[in-house]
C-alpha cells in the first residue's frame, strides 16, 4: 500500500510503532513538522483557547476566556481591549511552515534554528513531543531504552499530518505525556475548528 501523499497543507510524518504494546515509540519528522511544533511555543493563551473552542484546555482558563468574551466593551480601556487579549498577533517563526492550525496571516517570520545543509536533515520526536537530530546512535539508544531486540516485532506508517491532526496535536500536548501514541493510536476527541481566522 503506497504511503499517504500530504496535501500543501499537510506534512508527512513516518511512525515507529510497537503493536503489541499499543505505542508509537517516535516520529521520524521533518523540518516542517518540527517547525509546526516549535510555532506551538510561541502561541499566545487565548489563541489556543480559541483555537480548541474551549473544549481541549486544562482548568479554568476558559472561564477566563468567556468572561472577557462576556465583558462588555464600556468596561475595557481601548475600544480593541477585548481582541488584544481574545485575538492576539501570532508571530511566525518559520516561512516555510504547513498551516497545521487553521491561522490565516502571521505578524512575522524569523528564523529561530537550522538545519544542516539544505535542510533534509530529520529530526526524532518521541512519543512526548522531545525533538532531537536523527542518528543511528539516537535510534539505536531508543531501541534500547524500550528494550526492543527485534526490528520485526514493530511497524511502520506514513501518515498526512492537515490541520485537523494539527488541533488535536496542539489539544494533546497539554494534557498528555504520550502524545503521538494518544492522537495517532488512540481514541480521538474532535475538535471542531472555527472557520474565521484567528488574525484579522
């Protein structure tokens, strides 16, 4: 079966998985998975509430989120109080990173890391999103680590990471240490995006 081929708005992601334990051991990713990872840093809170309509956030920051929605305007110093808090810049850190999370315009792009040479080197994301270089003595030490001695026993797949993926990727890294095995293996819980863009 021919692996998934991303859509431009979509980026391609191979998974190490273990069957018999239920887990993706890591990713082998991209620079445009890792940059979709590193952009999440850099999200301000009500973005990402809004982002995940509330639904995905831990604790009662979406009571905080509603009640400055709720607010009326008299009660706010600028007239735009309400979208500085609400509907934030989003600054970019990549030029070249697939719009994995339905946001429309960034206020800039700066280059934060490299890659070697064209930037074809991959990267390694574990099953807690920690991002490295790949190398053989970084897979090997995986290998190790989940105590794994034959290659046979593990699969492998290719998937299209889109915006829907992106949501519940963002939604998962807050409230899971096993975020790949959670999206990918696990039993989802959609999250419905918004269809208007987060920056005007």
């Amino acid at each position: 079966m021919a692996a998934p081929t991303p859509s431009p708005t979509a980026v391609s992601l191979k998974l190490l998985i273990d069957p018999i334990a239920h887990r993706v051991l890591f990713a082998e990713a991209t620079k445009d998975f890792v940059d979709f990872l590193f952009n999440i840093m850099s999200l301000p809170v009500g973005t990402v509430i809004r982002l995940l309509n509330k639904q995905g956030t831990a604790g009662c920051i979406g009571n905080i989120y509603d009640s400055i929605e709720n607010l009326s305007e008299s009660y706010m110093l600028k007239a735009s109080g309400k979208d500085i808090l609400l509907k934030p810049m989003v600054m970019n850190y990549s030029a070249n990173v697939a719009p994995l999370l339905p946001i429309m315009e960034f206020s800039k792009c700066t280059k934060l890391y490299r890659c070697c040479g064209k930037q074809v080197l991959p990267y390694v994301v574990m099953d807690d999103l920690t991002v490295g270089p790949m190398s053989v003595k970084s897979i090997i030490t995986l290998l190790n680590h989940y105590n794994i001695k034959d290659l046979g026993d593990l699969e492998e797949k290719v998937i299209a990471v889109g915006v829907n993926e992106g949501l519940e990727l963002l939604r998962a890294s807050m409230l899971s240490k096993t975020v790949l095995t959670d999206v990918f293996l696990g039993v989802k819980k959609k999250i419905s995006v918004k269809s208007e863009p987060i920056i005007h």
